[in-house]
C-alpha cells in the first residue's frame, strides 16, 4: 500500500460522537486526500491537502474537517457522527497535483448506529 | 451529473475468455485517466495512466486504451486472480485544483 497505513481499521460508533481517523504515509509524498467510498458511488473527495497546515474541501466535505500538522499525518474527524457517514474511508498520497496517480491506504470500516 | 460511467457494473468470464470493460467519460480539459484494481476490503491499486487518444498502456493480461470519450480495459486470457472491480477515474482541471473523478467500477468475476 505504498507506505500508507490507516488506524483505526474498524470503528462503530454512536450517533452525536465525535470520530477521529489518522492517515500516516513514509513516502514524504505532499499530496493527501480523504475519500469515502459508499455502494452505487464511485470514491467521493471529502477533503485533500497540498501541504503542512494547507487543506481545502472537496465534494461531499459537510459534517467533516481535517488537519495536517505533520507532512506523514492527515486526521479526519468526523465532528458529530451521524448514520449518514457509515461507510468506508480511503485516504490517499500522491507526489504532485497532476496528473498523478494516486496511492491509496487499506481503508478504515466506519459504522455509525 | 455523471462524468465518469463504467460498464459493465459486473462481468463473468470463464478463464481464458478475453473481454473489455467500458469508462466513458464526459470532462473538459481531460488532464489523465486512470485505471485501478480493487480487491474486496482493500484500497484500490494503481494501474494505468492514459494522458491522450490513441495511447495504450499494457501490463501483463492488461491493455488500458483512451480515446476521446472513452477509455476500454482488455483482458486477455483472464486467469482467476484477475478477479476484483475495476475502477476507471479521471482528472480534469477545476479552478484551481485538479479534480479527479472515479467511476462505481467493473466487477469482474473469472471462473476456472
């Protein structure tokens, strides 16, 4: 998974809770993105960031915010987790903005009862 | 609006059964188009890029071609390993980011 790992891989959790997922990638690479990826969806973009402490939203980006301190680390946290966000959640790193392939992690199981 | 639709939403093939899967796209300023595999509870795995019509790309069973409007990934003589959804994604210029646009994918299913 070209040096990107997720945590945590599996989470349930309540509805109004707060939910934090990490994204640490080796490659130093400056590009990361979170996505969610849903059935009869293609991978959605919630957020991305082209830098440390540089983010910016992307398509379906409500309900969600991100932070970037480090250059490996990209958190996502979900502010007030609702149904709606049950899903399974990709970050990936690329080198440049484009057009650049993409390396995506394992995916983090999220489940909001 | 759709820009990215892949087809078939699955296919079953036989073992040696070549086939193509279908991304047709509808994008202004096509900046590159991407083919990824996806093995199920996995994160898709980088593929292909295609920059401009008429380039082909090939690796192993795999031959990724792009047109004007579409872009077909050739499997030839598909062994049961090649079985995963195929995501096709592309990128086009949107102000002042690149946007990348992935399809719903191919499930391919290939039988012994």
């Amino acid at each position: 998974d070209a040096g990107i790992t997720q945590s945590p891989r599996h989470k349930v959790t309540e509805t109004g809770t707060p939910v934090t997922l990490r994204c640490h990638q080796t490659e130093n690479h400056r590009y990361m993105y979170w996505y969610r990826q849903d059935p009869g969806h293609g991978l959605r973009l919630i957020h991305y960031s082209y830098g440390v402490k540089d983010t910016d939203k992307g398509e379906v980006s409500d309900g969600y915010s991100v932070s970037r301190s480090k250059t490996e680390d990209f958190l996502l946290t979900l502010e007030s987790a609702t149904s709606s966000q049950t899903s399974v959640y990709f970050c990936a790193i690329s080198e440049s903005q484009g057009p650049n392939e993409q390396f995506f992690g394992p995916g983090t199981r999220l489940t909001v009862l | 609006e759709d820009q990215v639709t892949q087809s078939p939403e699955a296919l079953r093939l036989q073992e040696g059964e070549s086939s193509s899967l279908n991304c047709s796209y509808t994008v202004s300023g096509l900046r590159g188009l991407f083919w990824y595999r996806q093995d199920p509870g996995k994160g898709p795995e980088f593929l292909f890029t295609l920059y401009s019509a008429g380039e082909e790309k090939e690796k192993e069973r795999l031959k990724a071609t792009l047109t004007k409007k579409e872009s077909f990934l050739h499997i030839t003589a598909p062994k049961p390993e090649d079985s995963a959804t195929y995501l096709c994604a592309v990128q086009e210029r949107s102000g002042g980011y690149q946007k990348v646009t992935f399809g719903t994918g191919t499930k391919l299913q290939v039988i012994p």
